[in-house]
C-alpha cells in the first residue's frame, strides 16, 4: 500500500504493511481533524483504489 498525504505544496509517500494501515490511517485522521487542508489519497494496487471511513 502506497499512502500520498499533500500538505500544502509538499507530498509525503508512505509506505506501509497491511496491518499497520489501520494505526497510520488513524494518526493521519486526528492530523486532518487538527488541519483541514490535509488531504489523505489511498491507493492499493492489488485491491484497488479504496476508503476507510
């Protein structure tokens, strides 16, 4: 899983094990809750693009 946070001009790639998505994601979150202009792009090339919600 290849993991794109854009903030502001910058990209930062991260990558990750499947079973550590679900922490990154959730310090991705209270990132975004702190700075709204953070936008989190998934992409999972076997599974295809999805979401957690």
């Amino acid at each position: 899983m290849e993991l794109l946070v854009e903030l502001g001009i910058f990209e930062v790639w991260i990558s990750t094990e499947h079973s550590q998505t679900s922490s990154v994601f959730a310090t991705l979150r209270k990132s975004a809750r702190l700075k709204k202009d953070i936008r989190v792009h998934f992409n999972d090339r076997t599974e295809g693009p999805y979401m957690h919600h």
